[in-house]
C-alpha cells in the first residue's frame, strides 16, 4: 500500500508541474500578444489549465471540494468570461491591435526578472508547505507578476481587464498549490465578484467610448481639465 502511495504521488506531481509550466508559457504568451482577439484566447487557454491542474489536485488528494472548484473554474474562465469579453469587444468595436507602453522585448526582459524573483521569494514558503503541489508556488506567484506586468503596459482598457482577471488566475493557482485550495464559500463569493466586476466594467467601457470615442485610458487625463 505505502508502495503504491509513492508510484502514485510522483505522477501526478510531474502532472501537476507540466501544468504549471504550460501555465507560465501562457503567462509570457498574454505578455507578448498584440492581438486582443489572441489575448482573450490565451486567457480561456490558461483557464483549461487551471481546470485541468484543480481536477489532478483533487484527484490525488482526495480532496473532494476541488472538483466543485475545477467544475467553477472550467464554466467562469473556459466559457462565461471568454464569451462576455468576446462580446464586449465587439459592440465596442475594438481594435485588433494592442498598444503598448513599452515594447515587447523589453517587457519580455522585465518578465524574466519578475520570475527570478517570483522563484525566490517562493523558495522559504514551498520549504514550508506539506502539499505535493509546493514546488509550483513559485511558478503561481511568477503568473501574478507577469499578468500584473501585463496590466501596467498596456494602453488599453480591455487589454488591463484581461491582465487583472490573468491575475486573479495565478492567485487561484497559487492557492491550490499551497493549501489545495480555499473554502468553497470563499471560492464562490470570489467567482460572483468577478462577475459583477466584469458588467460593471462593461459598463465603464461603454462610457468611456461614448466619451472619447475610444478605449485608451490616457484620455481620462482629460477629466482633469474639465
């Protein structure tokens, strides 16, 4: 029994860690993407792998309530979101194309350093934690650098909303690899803010349009004159 209880763990740690690098692929992906069509599609991508990466948790570890957690994940950030957000984009008419306030490469470089210091402020904590997911903590708290770098670079309102909600993605992540997830009262009342932060942003940018006739929050520099 202990024997089988060693082959099994291995596995589904090696599982649990080839998600976690897809899911830090993904994180650079978002941060290097031009296309906000190809930005909402990384998005949904990263929600498949948190859906994925919560099922193995609760699989290995028995821990019923993930799979509550995975089911929500998989119908907030695979479908509901993926779909309000392609909506949006097209009654605001948005452009394709992403402007950034610094170029790419740069922003690249950037993120390479966040995620060296990602791993290294993660080194004590997964010293400490007892789950089998510890050594993804790192990677976790590296996706809410980067997606807070992606945030901060962008020009766009759209883009920004992604970012936050990208973040929001590696907090979750980072929750299940450090204590296999939070209560299911918590989860459900932080995937109901989502949602009405999602319409009320909506809402936001339909104003902004009408305003200025654009999404470019820079324009709100303009409130200062009036």
């Amino acid at each position: 029994m202990s024997t089988g209880l060693h082959l099994d763990l291995p596995f589904y740690a090696q599982v649990i860690n080839l998600l976690a690098a897809m899911l830090l692929l993904l994180s650079f992906a978002m941060l290097a993407q031009r296309r906000i069509l190809s930005l909402i599609n990384l998005f949904m991508a990263q929600g498949v792998v948190l859906f994925a990466s919560t099922a193995v948790v609760a699989a290995a570890t028995n821990q019923h309530h993930l799979y509550w957690s995975a089911l929500i994940t998989l119908v907030l950030k695979v479908f509901l979101l993926p779909w309000i957000l392609h909506r949006l984009i097209r009654r605001l008419n948005v452009k394709w194309d992403i402007e950034t306030l610094i170029n790419i490469p740069t922003t690249m470089m950037i993120g390479l350093v966040l995620v060296i210091f990602s791993f290294n402020l993660a080194l004590p904590i997964s010293a400490l934690a007892g789950t089998i997911t510890r050594s993804t903590l790192g990677i976790a708290m590296a996706a809410v650098m980067l997606a807070f770098l992606m945030m901060i670079t962008r020009s766009k309102a759209v883009p920004q909303v992604i970012g936050f909600l990208a973040m929001e993605n590696g907090l979750f992540f980072a929750a299940t690899s450090a204590t296999y997830g939070m209560p299911m009262v918590v989860e459900l009342g932080i995937a109901l803010d989502v949602l009405v932060g999602m319409v009320i942003l909506g809402v936001f940018f339909f104003q902004i349009r009408e305003q200025f006739d654009s999404l470019d929050i820079r324009h709100m520099e303009k409130l200062k004159d009036d």
